[in-house]
C-alpha cells in the first residue's frame, strides 16, 4: 500500500486546505450524497459524481483498492417522486407506481454516470432499505432532548445545539431567514427541521412510534452514513448546494444522536453550473440532462461522447463555478483527441508520478492536465515511455485510450470506400486499387460482395489481425 503522494483536501468546515489524515488507513470512508430519482440526472448533477469518481480513484491509488470504502446513495423516498409517480402512473396503486419512476430513473442514472467513465461506489444504498436506522436515530433524539413530536410531526430542536450552523458559517438567525420556512405554530423555532412526517392513504409510508409516516430528507442520509461507515467517518462530499440545509442538518442530527464531535472529518463541496453563461433550469429553456447530450442533438447540434462530458466537466477546478458550453465541449474533445493519438498502451506501466503529485494538492485536475499536455509532446517526439505512460494515465483518470480516434478512423475510412466505389463505377480500376492499398498499409482490408437483393456491389471493411 503506498502512501505517496500525500493528498491534501480542502475542508469546507474549516475553510482551509488540510492534509488528509484517513482515521483508518486500511479503511478509508466517504460518503456522497446521490440522486433523488424522481426524474433523469442532470448535467449538474453529473458533477458531483465526476469530482468524486476522480477522489474516489485517487484514493484507491494511495491506499489500495481494497481499503477504500465510497458510498453514493440514492433517494427513493421523498415528495417528487410521489407527485411524479400519481402524474405518470395514475391508474397504479401507489407504491406500484412509485417503484416504476424511481426503478427506471435509477436504471438511468446508473447508465448515464457510466458513460461519463465512473466507477460504481463500493456500496449503493437506497434510503427505503434504511427507515429502521432512520426511527432508531429520532429515538435517539427525542431520548437526549434534541427533537419533539409536534403537530404530526417529529422535529429538531435547532436550539439544542450550541454550534448549530459551523459548516455553512452563518448564526442560527442567518440559517432562520435562508430556510424559507412559514412559522408554524407547532413548531419551537422557525428553523427546526422535521425528522418524520405523517403520511397520508395517498402518500408512502411506515410505522413508527410517532404513527404510520415517512423520513424527512436529512434524516436519511444520517442513517445510511452511519449504517455503512460508521458514527464518524473520513470525507463527506457533495454539491455547493447542499451546504444548507442538508449537510448542516445532518451533522446536526449525527452529531446529536451520536455524542460525537463531527460526523466527517473533511467536508468537500464542487462548485456551480450554468449553461453558456446562465443559470440553467427549465423557465430559461436551457435545462439539459446528461441523457441529452449522450443520446440526442439537443445541444450544440449533436451528440457528445461521454469521456468529453467527463474532462469538460474536470478542466475547471471541482470547487470553482464552471460554465457549461458548446465551446467547451469542443476544447475538451480536441485536448482528448490530442492525448488519445499520442498514447500507446503498456500494460506494465504505473500512472504518472508527477498527474498524481497535482491531483493529490486538491485535485487540482487543471495542472494535472498541463502535464498531460506535456507528456503527449513527448510521445509524439517519439519517446515511446512517454506514450505508455500517457495511456496509463489516461485508463487511471477514467478516460479511454482510442474512442474518438476510432470513431474518427471510421469516418475517414467509411469516406475512402466511397471514393474507391465511385472509381470502380466510373471504371477508374487504377484509383481503386489505390485505395484498397492506402488502406491495407493502415491495416484495414476491403472485401467486395453483391447486395442478394439489390445486386448492388458494396463493401465492408475489418481490421486486419
């Protein structure tokens, strides 16, 4: 197991850059929070999941792949997803219903984030698997006087904790007025959250103490963390967006229930996205899901493949705002492109020391990608050790050694058979047999058939072996 290089991570709780000292090396948790499949995973959403597969490999490097525990869950418990089960699957009992969108929308989004070149997380936990856990943490709660059972409902009692507010750095009467809530007469304080909520004949639901009911959405992430890694745990990770009130209502309910003094040592956070210089959402006409820009021409006119999405995603630093764009898109295709054709894979060859050393200070991806940059002029000068351990690299990141420029191969030979056909219509018997060895010199051979139908002459090609 190698500890080198030594990572140092930037901690939202303490607004430094820390060296990252795992609590157990031979077992290095992190914890990320995942979709709530109610509808396909948007480009923002694909973010998170990029920024952290790249942590998630970084540390399987450092500490080895057996001792790196990652858990993403996914939300398949909350109010979207009831409203779009009733409106897409009205004639279907309830729970039929809720199990078709979040069934389908999971199916998706495993689909989506793998062709962006992420790995699956160790564990996938889905909130409707943990509701025991969930009952246990409120118990707990009420037990040691930080949540109460009123109007229906079961609370926290923000007033209970002293520090209540640490990792969004703003006092309780900030977090009050930024959470938009109605003062309820029901509640003690405007800024208690709720922990479990009634549910009605229409709505999903289990028995508990405080009668049939469903979690609130904080609660249920404080209980799969727990479950799989434990009170207290290395890295907890997730979207800017998610700073308040979800992550700070977590720590709180973790913190509480448990007596600890934090739930993750180092809390990391990827910046914001907006679509070619707006805020992207559907009132602007410019919400786009990953599934768009995989499979349809919706934006820039055609699709992307999935390694582009992957490095236009990296090539601005995980914590600053990125802006989403055509242009960008192009930039990263050509700089893939570029690394592609320069790589040539060695199966013996470790990944580059100095890629490694960048991303290890923050997972400075900007850096690590000059250095790229630098390693591909090198094997396009002909040094053939620059050219292995560029594609080992490139396989590390998540990104593959030939897809664009096969897919650009194919283009220019499907072109040539043209032309050779056109010759051989023509009668040009000279320029086609030209190009049958321009392309057998590349390693692709022609072979000529009849169509059975048409009796059209046509041809197709392989790689010879």
């Amino acid at each position: 197991m190698s500890q080198e290089p030594s990572l140092k991570l930037y901690n939202t709780l303490t607004r430094t850059k820390e060296d990252f000292v795992p609590i157990d090396p031979a077992n290095v948790r992190m914890y990320v929070c995942g979709p709530t499949v109610y509808d396909f995973a948007h480009i923002g959403n694909a973010r998170p999941v990029i920024v952290f597969d790249l942590l998630y490999r970084l540390l399987r490097h450092v500490y080895g792949e057996s001792h790196v525990t990652y858990v993403r869950n996914i939300t398949d418990v909350d109010d979207k997803i009831n409203a779009r089960a009733l409106r897409d699957f009205p004639d279907l009992p309830l729970n039929e219903a809720i199990r078709q969108v979040t069934e389908t929308t999971a199916s998706q989004f495993h689909k989506d984030v793998a062709a962006l070149g992420c790995l699956p997380p160790s564990v996938e936990p889905r909130a409707t698997e943990h509701i025991g856990g969930m009952i246990e943490i409120i118990e707990r709660l009420i037990a040691r006087g930080h949540a109460y059972e009123a109007g229906g409902e079961v609370l926290f009692r923000v007033n209970s904790m002293p520090d209540y507010g640490q990792l969004s750095g703003r006092n309780l009467e900030d977090n009050i007025a930024g959470a938009r809530v109605a003062v309820e007469s029901h509640k003690e304080n405007p800024a208690d959250f709720v922990l479990w909520k009634a549910s009605s004949e229409n709505e999903p639901g289990w028995d508990s103490p405080w009668g049939r009911g469903r979690p609130g959405w904080h609660i249920e992430c404080s209980a799969m963390s727990k479950e799989l890694l434990g009170e207290t745990f290395d890295i907890h990770g997730g979207g800017l967006d998610l700073i308040f009130p979800h992550h700070e209502n977590e720590i709180a309910q973790s913190r509480c229930a448990h007596g600890t003094d934090m739930m993750a040592n180092i809390w990391m956070h990827n910046g914001y996205l907006q679509v070619e210089g707006r805020k992207m959402s559907k009132s602007e006409g410019n919400f786009i899901t990953i599934h768009d820009l995989l499979e349809t021409e919706k934006f820039g006119g055609r699709k992307w493949p999935g390694e582009v999405l992957r490095l236009a995603m990296l090539m601005t630093h995980y914590r600053e705002p990125i802006d989403f764009s055509v242009a960008r898109l192009e930039e990263a295709e050509n700089r893939l492109v570029g690394w592609q054709r320069a790589a040539r894979a060695s199966g013996a060859t470790p990944p580059d020391a100095a890629t490694l050393a960048e991303l290890a200070d923050d997972l400075n991806f900007s850096r690590a990608a000059t250095v790229l940059d630098a390693m591909a002029r090198k094997a396009n000068r002909g040094e053939t050790s620059a050219a292995h351990c560029l594609a080992a690299t490139l396989t590390f990141l998540g990104f593959p050694l030939d897809s664009l420029i096969r897919q650009e191969g194919d283009e220019a030979t499907a072109q040539k058979v043209s032309e050779r056909l056109a010759a051989l219509a023509a009668k040009d018997f000279t320029k086609a047999d030209a190009i049958r060895a321009e392309l057998l010199e590349q390693g692709i051979q022609l072979m000529d058939y009849k169509d059975p139908e048409t009796g059209e002459r046509k041809t197709k090609w392989e790689v010879a072996r």
